[in-house]
C-alpha cells in the first residue's frame, strides 16, 4: 500500500523485539524504508547523529536508559519524532510534555496517522 510515507526513511527505537517486528511490517506496508533497529540507547544515539532520517519513532525507556538523549538530537537536526511509551505526559521531563506521542498500546492506524502527521512530505 503505497502512502504519502513513502520511502520516507524511519528508525525504530525500541527495545521489545515483537513491538519493533510490528511496527516494521507497518512502516513497510506504507512504503518506509526502515533504518536501524535501535534496541539500546548507544545504538539509538548513532543513528541520530549519522543516519539520514525523515522522522523517527522513540520508545521513551530502552536498554541503557530513557531515549530523550536521542531526541535531543533530532531536535538539533530539525528531524520529528514520535515518543512511544504506556506512561502519560506526566512521566515526561517538561521539555517533551505535548511532543507527538503514541500511547502504547497503539494501533497500525494510530501509528500511520501520527507518522502522517509529522513525516509526510509538504
């Protein structure tokens, strides 16, 4: 199914193996091209500051810590992101209060809506 995301170029940050599986197979369907996966923060890092990326797609908590570093650098590269996780706003540091954000769990629609959202070329 080819969208408006297609072969716009999406990390996923995750550290659950069958989460990051699922999300793939969406981001293929909806013609991404897939970079990384990132399953540790050191990992994550990398790709944010070599990779070329569209948007990325963040779980807030993976192996070696919470992802804000990452999404740190994404800002500074002017890349969009979405933060993944089962917490609320509150559990975020005030920085990323009100950042694009999908509650987990999410659906492939969610995911596809809030990738719209922020990846879509203009």
């Amino acid at each position: 199914m080819a969208t408006t995301l297609a072969n716009r170029r999406i990390p996923v940050v995750e550290d659950e193996m069958m989460i990051t599986l699922v999300v793939e197979e969406v981001l293929k369907e909806l013609g991404c091209l897939i970079v990384g996966p990132a399953n540790k923060l050191e990992a994550a890092l990398r790709l944010a500051r070599q990779e070329e990326i569209d948007a990325a797609i963040l779980d807030i908590t993976i192996r070696g810590g919470q992802v804000f570093p990452v999404a740190e650098v994404l800002i500074e590269r002017g890349v969009p992101f979405i933060l993944a996780s089962g917490y609320g706003d509150w559990s975020l540091p005030q920085a990323f209060q009100g950042k694009p954000r999908l509650q987990k769990p999410f659906t492939s629609d969610e995911l596809q809506s809030a990738l719209e959202a922020i990846a879509a070329p203009s």
